[in-house]
C-alpha cells in the first residue's frame, strides 16, 4: 500500500537541531517519510532500519546525479546547498563500473593491514594533543573545549598526515569544509565555499604532482586501474574534498557525541572501568544511538520503488536518515532510545547502520574505529573525573541535517 500521499512533508531545518525527537515522531508514522529539502525541493528519508538497509543494496537505486530528476531538469540553482553532495565526482556519486574502479584506487589506504600501521602514530597523536587539552583547560579556568582541542584536532590531523596535507592548510580545508556541507549555507557563500575548497585541494594536487611524496595524494596521482585508467583532475579533487571531510567530520562527531553519553550516563562508563563493557562497545553503542551523521544525501531510485510500503518516486532524491534507523524500535527493541553498552551482547542483537550498509559502506570505517577508540580510551584514563562543564540541555546543537552533533563540548578535566 503506498502510504507517501497521507502525509505532509517534514520540512528538514536548514539549521540542524537534535534530531531524536523528531526521528521519533516520523518513525512512528512509517519507515519511509516525504520531507521537503532546502529551497523547497521534495524528497525522501527512510527511516526504519529494515527499510534503509533494504534501500542501500537496492539493485534500482543509484547514486549519480544524472538520475536526480529535478536537477537533470534544470529546477536546482548553483548555490544549493546540498548541491556538492550531489555533484562532487567521486566514489560517493559514481554507480557500478566506474564507482568500483575510483573504490579499488582509493581502498589500498585503508586495508586492516594499513590501519594496523597507523595506531601508534594515532597513540602519539593522541597524547599529544591530551596535553594540549590540559594546558586550554588550564588556561580556561579549568574548562576546555573537547571538541576544538581534542575531537577535532585528532582525525584531521591523521587524514592530512595520511594525504600529505601540510599542517598549514588543515584549519582553512575544516572551515571550508564545514560551509561547503552545511545545509544552512547561504547560496553565495556555499558557491564561494566550493570554489574556494576545489583550489586549494588543486593547489595540493599540483605540489604532490611536482614533488611526490609517501603519502595517499601521490599515489592517487600515480595510480592506475587495471584497465590503465587514472583519475581525472576532477575525480582526483572529488576524491580528496570526500576523504578530507569524510575523514574527519564524521569521527569528530563520533568521538564528541561518545563522550557525551559517558558523561550523562556514569553507569555505563562504570562497566567499561569494571571490564564488563569495552571501548569499542562505546564506540558502536554510540554509533548506534547518537549516529554521527544524521541524514545523509543522496540515492535515487532509477524506477518508481515501493519501500516499506511508501511509494518513492523515480528520480527522487532519497536521505539514508542513519539517525533515525539507530534507534528504531522495531530493530533494537522498545529500549532502542537507552544508551545501553551491554546492548550487543543481547540475543538476536542487531547490527546498526551508521557507517553504511553494501557497496558504498564507509571506506574509513576501520580508521574512524581506531581513532575513536583509542582517542576514548586514552581519555578517560588520563582524566577519570572528566565531566561537562554545561548541562547537556545548553550545548548548541550541530548546524545543519546532515551531521549530528554539538558545536562545542566544554569539559571540566579535575575533580572539583
């Protein structure tokens, strides 16, 4: 039964917002819903957990912007927006073939093998930049921004070393990258933000092009596929505006909204001190219930689809709503809403779907696993009295739909 006609599209707010209560109200109408994007072009999330793993492994589903009727007929201005995600070329746009080709050239990075590599320089990473939590809070009156001086700093940092990105481009690429996916950009300033991010991603492309180095952009720029075949300049681009806001935006968010739940929730950091939980049950549990990306652009269906019994129209742009499907209670059980580390050790657990589900499945997953873990750990262990310095009430949610975080995490370090 097509359910779509029933109900008024949700208007996303361009501004962000926790997007739990929301999730839950739409939830509880059905797994997929009509939602209207900026600018006021129609759309779709899909909600439900069954639902949206269904969605991403659709055969008739497609990534490449070519299949977005109302952009294909001329209905979305230069300055939207999401335009980027909808247009960037890359491994995030690209269907079949030609997605398998940039994946397998990008992939060599993130083998178990080169995670493996890169803990300790993570370890190091890590510490480092504990100390210079400590002095900001020291010079804070004890208080400290988590997110800019710890959260933020790390997977950046492990991205750019990974990439060859010199430290001096590392704070302009993050405001950049922030504008260029924020979905509350003005139409101006989001064309000056892509254009302004493309030129200095050129500008590092031609100096790893001059002077190579032992670094993941020079070997992009080197390698070939097994047809011959290299990258474009602009698949070449595409793919690093995807690796460098992918890479750090998302374990950026993972780690602050991880620390948040530890600290409003001392009975589970308990199980982890008592051994009866791990780091990486926080870093799934956190994947699961506070999903560092909330909504995320865009999948067309190529054919008119039924899912979950909401017709979805061919050409439609389609949300992965990740935040949503985290806490269906139709898949983690009435409870889905509790932040509950000992949730994967129930019978018939299920999986969550936050870093993706099927071909597109997040290439960085493992990295972001790492730095999340290790970052988490080493935290909690240099300052085990580390609390929020606000009530989680006033912290200032995320800008945008797309991420889903706070725009600061002021931590008190000491006991007091």
């Amino acid at each position: 039964m097509d359910t779509s006609a029933a109900r008024t599209p949700h208007r996303l707010d361009p501004a962000g917002g926790c997007p739990h209560a929301v999730n839950a109200r739409l939830l509880a109408q059905g797994a997929v819903a009509p939602v209207e994007l900026p600018g006021g072009v129609e759309g779709m999330a899909v909600l439900g957990h069954e639902a949206l793993k269904e969605f991403l492994q659709h055969p008739q589903v497609a990534k490449n912007a070519r299949h977005f009727t109302a952009l294909r007929e001329g209905r979305i201005g230069e300055g939207w927006p999401l335009l980027t995600f909808a247009t960037v070329p890359g491994m995030t746009t690209a269907d079949g073939d030609d997605h398998r080709r940039l994946r397998t050239l990008a992939a060599r990075a993130f083998t178990p093998r080169r995670v493996a590599e890169l803990q300790p320089r993570v370890e190091e990473l890590t510490e480092s930049l504990l100390d210079g939590l400590a002095q900001a809070a020291a010079a804070g009156d004890g208080v400290a921004d988590l997110r800019r001086h710890f959260a933020l700093p790390l997977p950046m940092g492990v991205i750019c070393e990974l990439l060859g990105v010199d430290v001096e481009f590392r704070d302009r690429l993050h405001r950049l990258g922030s504008l260029v996916v924020a979905t509350g950009t003005a139409p101006a300033e989001a064309v000056a933000a892509n254009r302004d991010i493309v030129a200095v991603l050129g500008e590092i492309a031609a100096a790893k092009a001059a002077r190579p180095g032992d670094d993941l952009t020079s070997a992009l720029l080197a390698a070939r596929d097994e047809g011959g075949d290299r990258l474009s300049e602009r698949e070449l681009i595409g793919t690093l505006l995807l690796m460098i806001i992918a890479g750090h935006e998302t374990t950026l968010n993972l780690i602050t909204n991880a620390v948040r739940a530890l600290c409003a929730h001392p009975e589970q950091l308990a199980l982890v001190r008592a051994g009866r939980a791990s780091w990486a049950d926080v870093v799934e549990e956190t994947l699961r219930w506070d999903a560092p990306v909330s909504y995320f652009p865009f999948r067309y269906p190529v054919r008119d689809l039924t899912v979950a019994g909401t017709l979805v129209r061919a050409g439609t742009p389609v949300l992965a709503g990740y935040s949503a499907a985290g806490r269906d209670p139709a898949a983690h059980g009435p409870d889905a809403g509790r932040f509950d580390l000992t949730r994967s050790a129930r019978p018939g657990a299920v999986r969550h779907l936050s870093l993706g589900h099927g071909a597109h499945y997040c290439l960085g997953a493992p990295l972001a696993r790492l730095e999340a873990t290790v970052a988490l750990e080493r935290l909690f262990t240099r300052f085990p009295s580390l609390r929020l310095a606000l009530p989680e009430a006033d912290l200032v949610p995320h800008a945008g739909f797309v991420g889903n975080s706070v725009r600061s995490l002021p931590v008190r370090l000491a006991a007091g």
